[in-house]
C-alpha cells in the first residue's frame, strides 16, 4: 500500500489560517453549545470539521452512478472507494474522491500486455464520455494510478483507478500508466481494518483522527507529513472507547515516542517513515513532546474542573477551527493567583496543575 503524497503547508498563527474565520455571533453560539465544558469545545471542534453533507450525498450518488455504467459496459464486476474519504477521515473540504475501479476479468489478458494500464484508462474514459459528454479528463492532474475527471456540477473531482483483482483475496494490483505496471495494494484490507477499529472506539476514532489531521495541517514542523501517519499513530495508541481530549492526549504522547522508529501503516505493510532523515525525525519528536506535554496539562486541568483554562490551551495547540475560551476578567484572575496556578498559555488558575505556581518562589531563598 502506498502512502500517500505528502504536502508542505506553513505554518499558522493560533487560532488563524486554516480557513475557517468565527463571527462574534458565531462565537457566541459557540460558547452556547460548548455549555462551558472542555467536552462542548471538543463537540463543536467536531461538527466544524465534518465534511458538507450535500457534498457527501453527491459523491455517493455519482460513485454509485460511475458503478452502474462501468458494469453495464461490461468493463467492471464492480468498485470501490478508497482514501481518506472512504476511511471517513477526510479534512472538508472534499476535493477529489478516490474510487477504486475492478476490471472485468475477461479484459486481464489484454490488460496485462504492454499498455494495458493507460488502455484500461482509455476504456473508462470512452464509457464516461458517451454519458457525461461535459465531463473533463486529467485537467488539473494526470495522475499515475488514476484517470481524473471532472463533472460540471460538482466541486470536486474524481479518481479512477482501475485495478485487477487477485483470485480470493482483498488484494488488488492498481493501474500506473507511468510506468506501465500493474502494483500491489491491500487498500481493501486497509478500508475494513479502519472501520473495526472505529467500531471498537464507539464510532470516535474516525472523527478523532480527523482533529489530529487539523492540528498538523497548518503546523511549520508536522505539516508535511502524510495524512495516513496519523491514521496509523492514533491506530495505535486509541484502543477504546475514549473522550477527543483524552485521545489526542495520549496520541500526541505516543506519536513524540513512536516517530523515533518506523511507523507502520495500520495494515503492518508499509513504513510510513521510510524517508525520513534523522534531522526529520528529531524535529517531529521535539514538536510532539512540547504539544504532548500542553495537551497533559489541558487533560489535568479538565479534570480539576477549570475548563476555560483546558480550552485556552487546546485553542492554542489547535487553532480554528477549535473555539476560543471566554476571556478571563481581572477579578477572576486576582481570586485565582492568591492560591492557584498559571497555565502554559497565561491564565491564572484556582487549580495547581498548571504550568507552574501562581506564587513563585523568591529568587533569594535559600533550601
């Protein structure tokens, strides 16, 4: 299985750049449905990351459509989807939908002469064609493994990848019109491992995966590494049923320790880090350990009940689309630093499980 393309984003100031911006009435209706609770943040954080539903229900239809047409022709037994979209860890918005096209097996014999991959292509495209005769082949891209089309009246396009299935397997062996091979791919056994596992975790996993897909889409050291990464950490390291905060907590911890060695995609097939220098490699640890350590300390303070505090800090880690924290007042504050702590990100506290006391030791004390 092939990890995917990783991109580079830069980096974001907190709470900017992630193409999400808030109203004052949109922050307001924030803070009603996050009651004040670490939890609501989460819930919020949640529902502004899910994909557009309209644009969901088009892409099931049209995959359902491209489905029907392809068998009909006779040149499918059938399809499937596969990507982060049909994993349900896709960050909105949609851009391209991954569909996984099984050749007929009365074309293998032709397929697999020279040309065959580039020639499964010409036969998808000549079918599509003849029913969408507005659609657009390989506009932005001409992708290796899949022909690219584009429909007038969607916003996003469409991946298809031809593939030829191995006798009673969920392996397939998946076009490259590059280099005019046919190459291996468990993405099925991919697809179905991912969905137990969010069965196991009460159906959170994919949604938790998803927030951690946010954190490092803008971040100036973990944005170029590769969706799938992810994926595979919190695989690892969320075996339950477990709050967002909570998962992202002990994700976070794992993925400072794990990144030091190869990490391998949740099938147990590939190195996700096959590439990777040791520079890369100490500057990811480094990355994560600061964040593990302030998603601890965001984890101890809900648990002590000062949830404004615990949102600051995962504000910051987070940036949009998590909500802010109401502002403290300067009362509140007073009240908190006679006995409290200060957090990491400058609050004080009734709470001592911030960063450090709210009452520091003189310089000139002696033991």
């Amino acid at each position: 299985m092939k990890a995917p393309a990783p991109g580079a984003p830069q980096q974001a100031e907190p709470g900017a750049g992630t193409g999400h911006t808030i109203s004052e009435a949109g922050r307001n209706e924030h803070y009603g449905t996050m009651n004040g609770s670490t939890k609501g943040a989460f819930d919020v954080f949640d529902e502004e990351l899910n994909l557009d539903a309209r644009e969901r229900k088009n892409a099931q239809k049209r995959h359902n459509d491209i489905t029907d047409l392809l068998v009909s022709a006779g040149l499918s037994i059938g399809t499937f989807l596969q990507g982060s979209f049909a994993r349900k860890t896709m960050l909105k918005p949609l851009k391209d939908v991954d569909m996984v096209i099984r050749m007929h097996p009365r074309l293998k014999e032709i397929l697999r002469r020279p040309g065959g991959p580039a020639h499964a292509m010409r036969l998808i495209r000549e079918a599509l064609a003849d029913e969408y005769p507005e659609a657009q082949f390989d506009v932005d891209d001409a992708p290796a493994h899949a022909l690219q089309v584009t429909f007038p009246d969607l916003d996003f396009t469409f991946d298809l990848v031809p593939a030829l299935d191995e006798d009673d397997s969920e392996i397939v062996y998946i076009a490259d019109r590059e280099n005019d091979t046919w190459e291996w791919s468990n993405t099925r056994t991919l697809n179905g491992i991912t969905s137990t596992h969010n069965q196991a975790t009460g159906g959170r996993f994919v949604h938790q995966v998803r927030m951690l897909k946010s954190y490092k889409k803008d971040h100036a050291i973990l944005g170029d590494t590769c969706g799938l990464l992810w994926e595979a950490l919190a695989y690892d390291a969320v075996t339950g049923p477990l709050e967002h905060s909570q998962a992202l907590a002990v994700t976070l911890a794992h993925a400072a320790q794990a990144v030091t060695r190869p990490v391998l995609d949740p099938t147990g097939v590939d190195d996700l880090t096959a590439d990777w220098t040791i520079a890369q490699r100490t500057a990811y640890a480094t990355a994560l350990a600061a964040a593990a350590r302030r998603a601890a300390e965001a984890r101890r303070l809900e648990e002590d009940g000062q949830h404004a505090a615990a949102i600051e800090i995962w504000y910051d880690l987070l940036g949009t689309p998590f909500p802010a924290a109401e502002t403290q007042n300067a009362a509140d504050a007073l009240r908190a630093l006679a006995a409290g702590s200060i957090t990491s990100s400058g609050r004080a506290v009734t709470s001592p499980r911030g960063q450090q006391p709210s009452r520091p030791v003189r310089s000139w004390r002696t033991r």
